[in-house]
C-alpha cells in the first residue's frame, strides 16, 4: 500500500487583490481552507493572515507576503494544508491525491493509470493516462463508469463498454 501524501490541494494563488498581498484563491475547496491557520507554498509553510470572500471565491493573504508583488511572485502555486485538517469523508468519497497514480483496468485488462482529478461542470472526471501512446481516456466518476475504487490496493475498476471503448 502507497502512504497517503501528507498534503492536501486547498486551492491555488490567483490574481492579486488590493495592494496590501492579498490575492484571490483559485479552485478553492472551502472545507480545507476554513481549517487551516498556515498553508504550504512551495517547501515554505505560511500563516494565513488573512482570509475572507466567500467560500467559492475566497481572498487570502499569507505572513510575510504584504503588497501587490509579493502576491503575483506567488500566483499559480499551489496551495497545501495538512491532511490532518481534512474532514473525514464520506462513503464513495476521495481525495484527489489518492486517486492520483492508482492502476485503472477493466477487469482483468489493464487500462492505464490516474493522472489526475479533474473536476467539470457535469460531475469529476479521472484522466487516465493509457500505454503505448492511446491517449488519454476521461472516466466520469458515476457508478455506470466506475465500478470500484479500492484506494489500499492502488487500483480502479472501470467498465469500458459503458464508455464506448471496449
């Protein structure tokens, strides 16, 4: 079994707001975020000094960041909580860091493995990075597409002919 990172994604630095370093959170997860009291940038662990907006478009500021280009050094990196502060989830729930690398095949085939997560306005989606140069294939995460998740063993069941590749 591969350890769970440590890390979790609580969104990224967006475009600078005011000129005080605040800056605007891109593809926040509010759970995360309202938890924490330092975020990770980089290799450096940071306190919040600030953090207001609303939940699906928060405004945050960090210790030692405190005007306009210190806030656009930052934009586009990722921002880290500890995956202690993460809620406990409920079934058929995962972090996206979980998913990430696991084995996909259809039954006994092998598919390919997780890239990522991503999310889409109709539901999250696995892209599936296949071998030999297949491209890549998006499993929505619905029940007609996955048939199981075991986050242990490293491997995601998928049904191919419900998604037209079989």
């Amino acid at each position: 079994m591969s350890a769970s990172p440590e890390w979790l994604l609580a969104g990224r630095v967006g475009r600078p707001h005011g000129l005080d370093g605040s800056f605007h959170v891109t593809r926040p997860n509010a759970q995360l975020l309202q938890a924490a009291s330092s975020v990770r940038i980089d290799d450096r662990e940071l306190d919040i000094t600030r953090l207001a907006g609303t939940t699906r478009s928060p405004i945050m500021r960090v210790a030692a960041h405190d005007d306009r280009a210190a806030a656009e050094a930052l934009r586009g990196k990722d921002l880290m909580v500890p995956r202690t502060l993460a809620p406990e989830l409920g079934p058929e729930e995962w972090w996206a860091e979980d998913l990430a690398g696991c084995a996909v095949q259809d039954g006994d085939r092998h598919v390919g493995t997780v890239r990522r997560m991503l999310e889409l306005p109709s539901c999250e989606v696995l892209e599936v990075e296949r071998p030999g140069g297949a491209g890549d294939l998006l499993v929505p995460l619905v029940t007609d597409a996955v048939r199981e998740v075991d986050v242990d063993r490293r491997v995601i069941d998928i049904d191919l002919e419900f998604l037209g590749e079989a």
